[in-house]
C-alpha cells in the first residue's frame, strides 16, 4: 500500500517535481517589538521558498531558545508557541532541503554554544565546499582535543557553518564570523545572532537574495522584500555581495569580506522570487510580463487564447496576450491545497494524475485554439498530462509557450533540480520535447531574450542552469550533491 513520505509539495505531478526553491531566511531587532510574531509572519511571506520545515529562534538578551519542526510555518506555530517566543532579537528560517535530507535534525535555525555564549544560524543557498569545511573542523577538533556532540546527526552544510562559527573560544560571534565567511565557498544568504547582535551575510556572488529594511524601531533582513512589506518595513537596500552587517544596540555597521563579484540568480525572476518581490530595482512581476511579451514577438502563434498554467505562468501570459493581441484567459483553475498533505492518493486518484491540482474550463476551452503559458519544463511529465487533458476538454490546438530557455544543466547554489540525466532538455531538441508533450507547437524564450528582461547585465547573472557556465567552481562529483554529509564519514555536528 502506498503510503505518505511526510513531505509537503506544492507539484502539479508528485513525479515530476520542478525546480524547489531555496530557503526563505528572515532577522529582526526591534526594541520593544514582539520580534517571534514579527518573524512568523516573514516567514509566512518566505513560505514559498521552503515548505519542509520551519523555525524561529530569539534571545532576551541573555540566551536563545529555538523551536522548529517539519512543516508549513502555520502547522509548526500556532499562538501558544509564539507567546512563548519571548526575546528582543529573532531569525526564523523556512526550508528546502539542498544539502541533507529534510529531517528535524536538519532544521533551522540551527543553534551552537560558544565560549561565551551561543549562536543560532539560517542559511538560504548551498555551499560547493562543505567537504573542505568538514576536513577543517576535524582538523581543529583533533587538534584541540575537543569531542563532538552526541546524539542525532546534522548532515546540512550550515551545520558545519555554524559549529565553525563557535569554534573559536577566543573570539566573539563577530569576530569568527570575519575569520569563517571568506573561507565559504558557493551561495550563502545569511542571518545569524547570539544573544545581543543580529549579523547577516550575502556570498561575493550575491546568488541568492537578501534585503535590509527598517521597521520605525528597529531593522529586519529578509530574503524577498515581499517579507518586509508584511511587516510594515521600508525597503533600503540589498545587503551587497560579499557584504557583513551587524545590528545591536549601538547601531547597524557593515563590513565586507570578500570583494563583490555579482552573479544573481536568472531564475528567481523566471519562478523562485514571489511576484511581488523587487530585485535589483525590477518588480518580479514586471519582469515577467516582458518576458511573456518577448515570448510573442519572438514566437507568434494564430490563437484564440492565451492562458497560463497557475499561478507560476500568470504574469508571462498576461505579457504575452499583451503583445500578441490574443485575449487572456483563465482556463485551469488550481487547487492550492490538495498537495499540501501527509495522505499519498489511491491508485485510482493517481491515473487521475495532474487534475488532483489543476482543472479545466471546458466552457472557456472547448473549440479554441489556446496558447499556453509555464515558467519551465523539467521533465515533462506534467506537460504531457495538462496537454493530453486539455485536448480531452475540447482544445482544438494547444501551443506551448516556456518563460525560460531549456534547463540542461543542475544547480548547485541553493535550487534543487532534477537530476541531468532527469532533464527532458538535455540531449534532445525542442521539437522532440514538443512531440513527447503532444503540443502543436513548443518554444522557449531565449536567454538572451530573458537577460534583457531583467535590466541585469548578462555578466552579473548566475545563468548555469541554462547555459552551463557555473560562476563558482566545483568540486569533484564524490565531494558535492544534496546527501554528501550523509554518504560520508564525516564529523557529528550535534543538534540542540
């Protein structure tokens, strides 16, 4: 009997999961403030960025205390909890697993003692050099005859961030972290405290997104500025690449740590980012409405209708009925809920496949020649099924249209793709992709086409899962990937 594998997905088709976003991260100083409750609805607006698991650690200015646990931030607080969330500083992290298995141990934020106190870490990206941090801290465990925790094991690289950050029993959280951040390699969006200070770090890369805002008392960090806006803060800047800031009762001072080389990440605009989200002074949304508008003037289609696959494809077919003169329609409606749960559908239920989540408009689609608009194809599957449905609803053409180039190549920076081998675009043609599917017609914006969108110079992107180019380089294939702390013997990193 099938049976439930605990996880929350959001996937039209459980077997052809896309592209899983990065983690969401979220810091608060606010005097006075009620900083969990602060940090709870941040991570609300962060939840599409990570919905395996979630937490919230504070300090009263004295010590931390973290909980966390599996599941949607509304499954793992309720107001009980926050209430006893008391404190003057918070972080909360919302996650998707990219390096170690999503497990409670594996949580974050992620919490270590120090000689003088404690640390508490979230981390939104993925490190390429986790093996190398590992063979560090084994070095300086031997030698100073220090043993590792016991008790469950930590397989995540911002584990071994954060047990790096308390090794040095000479030196405050401040002071370590200038000696760590220049030794991370990979993308790294971070919010850290300890009992007094919140601190926050972007990677030289400045691959995935982090923001500074100001409440009327107070600062907040965030990953998107969708999550300050529902916290009332104002917008100031994105913290720079390479950039360390500390926030505590004497103010907000920065440093850097490395010398900023930008490579932001081209699919936080195509998917990743809520549409709401600003990035480097482009509205995501925005964005990809001119995508969809490149989209028709690069591959026009005769059509009766334009409509997207919700909610993800929305914004570029509204572009692309804007350009194509098409009329823009709704003709799939989702439901938002069905795959947020435990319960694994019968049989039956599954030969239903992708109409678990999305169903069509027979009267809005029958007869009419559609142009239908997805951020991406990774498989495949789930293109298929919403052809071969739409077709069985009375579509009488259905053209294909994607606001991202093929995705031929793997992320190793914070977004969990299939596997290569796993990539319907790697190794065949757009028209063999377009007969797999059963589209009339199938095309993908170019990348060029998508750099342009975004007002960003093509050099400051991070483009890899397009073009292969990789911005940070990579260790051999024994030393990276999603289970390297688990596959390895390597060294316990304790969970409190």
């Amino acid at each position: 009997m099938p049976r439930g594998d605990g996880r929350l997905t959001h996937d039209l088709d459980p077997q052809d999961a896309g592209p899983q976003d990065a983690c969401g991260v979220f810091g608060v100083w606010p005097p006075g403030e009620e900083v969990a409750k602060l940090t709870y609805f941040g991570l609300y607006a962060l939840q599409h960025r990570g919905q395996e698991s979630a937490g919230i650690a504070v300090s009263n200015g004295r010590q931390i205390l973290v909980y966390k646990d599996m599941g949607l931030v509304s499954q793992v607080f309720d107001e009980a909890t926050l209430e006893s969330l008391k404190g003057e500083i918070a972080i909360g992290h919302a996650r998707y697993s990219t390096t170690g298995s999503s497990v409670w141990h594996n949580a974050q934020p992620t919490f270590r003692p120090t000689a003088s106190g404690s640390v508490a870490l979230g981390h939104n990206g993925n490190l390429t050099n986790t093996a190398e941090l590992v063979e560090l801290l084994r070095e300086r465990d031997l030698e100073s005859g220090a043993t590792s925790g016991k008790g469950e094991t930590a397989t995540s690289d911002t584990s071994v961030m954060a047990t790096l950050l308390a090794s040095y029993p000479d030196r405050s959280v401040e002071e370590a972290a200038l000696e760590v951040l220049p030794k991370l390699r990979g993308a790294f969006s971070l919010v850290f405290m300890d009992e007094t200070t919140l601190y926050a770090a972007r990677d030289a890369q400045g691959i995935r997104p982090l923001v500074l805002g100001r409440l009327e008392r107070g600062w907040v960090v965030a990953s998107e500025t969708a999550a300050l806006d529902i916290v009332g803060a104002s917008f100031i800047r994105e913290v720079q690449p390479g950039e360390f800031i500390a926030i505590d009762e004497d103010g907000l001072r920065t440093e850097r740590f490395a010398k900023a080389e930008p490579k932001g990440c081209i699919f936080e605009y195509v998917y990743l980012a809520r549409p709401d989200t600003t990035i480097s002074d482009q509205r995501v949304f925005s964005v990809r409405a001119e995508i969809g508008r490149r989209l028709a003037r690069e591959f026009p289609v005769d059509a009766d209708l334009v409509i997207p696959v919700p909610e993800s494809g929305t914004p570029a077919a509204i572009g692309y009925a804007e350009e194509s003169g098409i009329p823009f329609g709704h003709g799939l409606v989702k439901n938002s809920y069905v795959g947020r749960t435990f319960i694994q559908p019968s049989q039956t239920l599954r030969q239903l496949g992708i109409r678990l989540k999305l169903n069509p408009l027979r009267d809005v689609i029958a007869g009419k020649r559609l142009v239908v608009v997805d951020d991406s194809i990774v498989r495949g599957n789930t293109q298929r099924a919403l052809v071969r449905m739409l077709r069985e609803f009375g579509a009488a053409e259905v053209h294909v249209r994607i606001s991202s180039p093929p995705v031929k190549w793997p992320c190793f920076y914070g977004i969990d793709f299939a596997s290569p081998a796993e990539l319907i675009a790697n190794g065949i043609s757009v028209d063999e992709i377009r007969k797999s599917i059963g589209a009339d017609s199938l095309a993908y914006v170019t990348l060029d086409q998508l750099v342009e969108a975004t007002n960003v110079p093509k050099d400051d992107l991070c483009r890899a899962c397009f073009d292969g180019i990789y911005p940070v380089a990579l260790p051999e294939d024994d030393v990276i990937g999603k289970h390297l702390l688990e596959a390895q013997d390597t060294l316990p990193l304790e969970v409190i």
